[in-house]
C-alpha cells in the first residue's frame, strides 16, 4: 500500500488524476448549479476529462508516430484515440452551440436561465391553465 503514495507513483500517474479531479469538478458543477449557463460549462469540464483519459490510454512510452520505417523493433502509438477525440470534439462544440442556443431562446422566453426560476414560472402557468379550464367546464 504504502507503494501507491510514493512520489514517483504520484506524479508518473499525473494526468489520470487530473482526470478524476477535472472529472468530478464538471460532474459536481452540472448537478450542484442552478444556472443552465453553468452547466453547459460544467459539462465541457466534463467533456474534457474524457479526452484527457483518452489521450493518456492511446500513448505508449517510446512510441513513435504510425509511418512504417521498416524497423521491425519500432513501438508505434495507437492512432485511433486520437481520431476518436477529433470528432468528439467537434461534436462537443456542436453540442454546446446547440446548448448555448436553446439558453437564449429559454431566456428570451422566460426572462432567466436559473433552473429554480423556469420551474416556477412553468408551475404558475399550469395552475393558471388548470384553473382557467375548470372555470370553463
């Protein structure tokens, strides 16, 4: 056990906790924040701590770029994670157009982004339409 806290475990394993850190700080923004805001940029936290993990599996130490030299003895890296993150970042940047879009037709619409505040406008007006179709009938 005591091997697992020893400076050199610690730091050679740096971007995995960094990842976990990163990882959480995004997971606790979007559960713990009101603001919709604030939880589209909790999610991209989160969306990037995924890339950073697999970035960090697809290298291998002494690996070289994927380009046959005809040495049989070459380590190559993994290209394929690498591919993988480019297009999930570009479908993250797409998703957060499309996140920060519907925010500002929400705002327009109810004059806030906080989560608390749409809620009990939308309670407010079911209750008015409840009482309207009761009046009604």
């Amino acid at each position: 056990m005591a091997e697992f806290f020893e400076t050199g475990f610690l730091l050679g394993h740096m971007n995995y906790w960094l990842f976990v850190i990163l990882m959480m700080t995004g997971l606790y923004i979007v559960v713990a924040r009101g603001n919709l805001l604030k939880k589209i940029v909790g999610l991209n936290i989160f969306q990037a701590a995924v890339f950073m993990l697999y970035i960090s599996i697809g290298k291998i130490s002494g690996g070289t770029a994927p380009i046959l030299t005809g040495n049989s003895d070459e380590v190559y890296s993994n290209p394929l994670p690498h591919v993988l993150i480019l297009t999930a970042i570009v479908v993250g940047i797409a998703t957060t157009a499309l996140g920060l879009a519907l925010i500002v037709r929400i705002n327009e619409t109810y004059e806030t982004i906080e989560e608390d505040e749409i809620l009990a406008q939308d309670q407010m007006m079911y209750e008015a339409d409840r009482a309207s179709a009761e009046k009604t009938s």
